[in-house]
C-alpha cells in the first residue's frame, strides 16, 4: 500500500486480500433501500458543501496533445507553488483565454 497526504493505492491483490477479510465498508444493500429523501437528509451540507452545477462539464475530455514549450522560469514557479496540477491550472488560463478570444469575435 502506498500512501500520499490523501490518496491511497492499493495492488489489486492487496484489494482482494481486504474484500476476503471483510474490510470492505461500503453497505450498497443500506444506500439501495434509503428514499431519495432519506438520502438527502443523509448528507452534511455544511461539510459536503452545496455542489455548484454550473461547474459541471458532461462529455468527455478533450484529447490532449503533448508538446515542449518555452516559459518564463517565474510563470512556471507561480504555477508549481500552487502545488500538484500546475499543469492542468495553466492549460485552464490559456483554455479561457482561448474562450475569451472566441467571444469576443
């Protein structure tokens, strides 16, 4: 088992081992007999949060096409500081940028 700050990676044969000794904690025959109500009722709003459904994106992902770019040093520290997925936040800039270049004609 492997272990970040919040995620954990299991081999399969490590899943297997837990599910074989009764370590798996999801009740699915529990969630399948509670209400649509009850369910609601279920979840902490206030630690879960309300989700915002105009952030969510139906579809598949656009492919991604790998290539070397050139960047100022310090661009690229801004976005690295901002830990994991630096790459991910810049494509987003450049992505609304394009947006907002598309919208403007």
């Amino acid at each position: 088992m492997q272990k970040n700050e919040r995620i954990v990676r299991f081999t399969e044969q490590e899943l297997d081992q837990l599910r074989q000794s009764g370590e798996d904690r999801s009740d699915f025959a529990r969630l399948d007999s509670l209400t649509e109500e009850e369910l609601d009722k279920s979840i902490d709003i206030e630690e879960e949060g309300e989700i915002d459904w105009s952030t969510i994106q139906v579809g598949l992902p656009l492919l991604k096409k790998q290539l070397t770019v050139r960047l100022d040093t310090d661009v690229v520290d801004w976005f690295k500081a901002g830990g994991p997925g630096y790459q991910t936040r810049i494509n987003a800039v450049l992505r609304s940028y394009v947006d907002a270049k598309k919208n403007a004609r």
